[in-house]
C-alpha cells in the first residue's frame, strides 16, 4: 500500500490509486479527488457519492452502477452524464471506496 498526499490529507491507496481505507476520506479530499480526474462537484454529484458512502457502510462493498441507479434514484443515463465515461469507477474513486466488483 501506498500513502497519497493530496489537499493537505494523506491516505492510503492501492495500486491503481483507490483508497484503501475509507475512514481516511472526508467531502474535502473527495472534492480534491474530483478535481484531479476533472470533475467539479455539485449537489447532484454530492448526492450520489453520499448515496454510495452509506450503502458502503451498510453493505461493505462498494455498489454497482446498477445498485446505485436502482437505490439511489438517480437514473443511469444521469450517471454517466455527471461521471463521463467510466461512471462507476469514478464514483468510486470520488467517494474514497475500492473499485465495484465486475470494473476493468
């Protein structure tokens, strides 16, 4: 494991550079970590990332794209419109949690 350092936080990552430790993470860093893969957060953004946090907490994995459109109410298409491309991985990485299980 690694320790990162970004807006003044340090926390561990993996490889791929996920956080390890999801205690570590706070909406500050999670903004930070936005910024550095080109995302500006807004309450739609902070609403889903909130979403994915609690069910974390709740389930201990890190939810899928479906989950997270079937749960959160928020629609995949507006998923992938708020984190372009690769949406579940993003989230992911915005939230402070290990990669989705089934993400390459």
């Amino acid at each position: 494991m690694t320790i990162a350092t970004l807006a003044g936080h340090e926390f561990h990552v993996n490889e791929e550079g996920f956080m390890t430790v999801p205690a570590e993470w706070d909406e500050e860093l999670g903004a930070a970590l936005a910024a550095q893969i080109g995302l500006e957060m807004t309450d739609a953004h902070w609403e889903v990332i909130r979403f994915l946090r609690a069910d974390f907490a709740e389930t201990g994995e890190t939810a899928t794209l479906r989950r997270v459109g079937a749960r959160s109410g928020v629609p995949v298409k507006q998923l992938f419109a708020l984190f372009p491309q690769k949406p579940a991985k993003k989230m992911a990485y915005v939230a402070g949690l290990p990669k989705p299980h089934g993400c390459v």
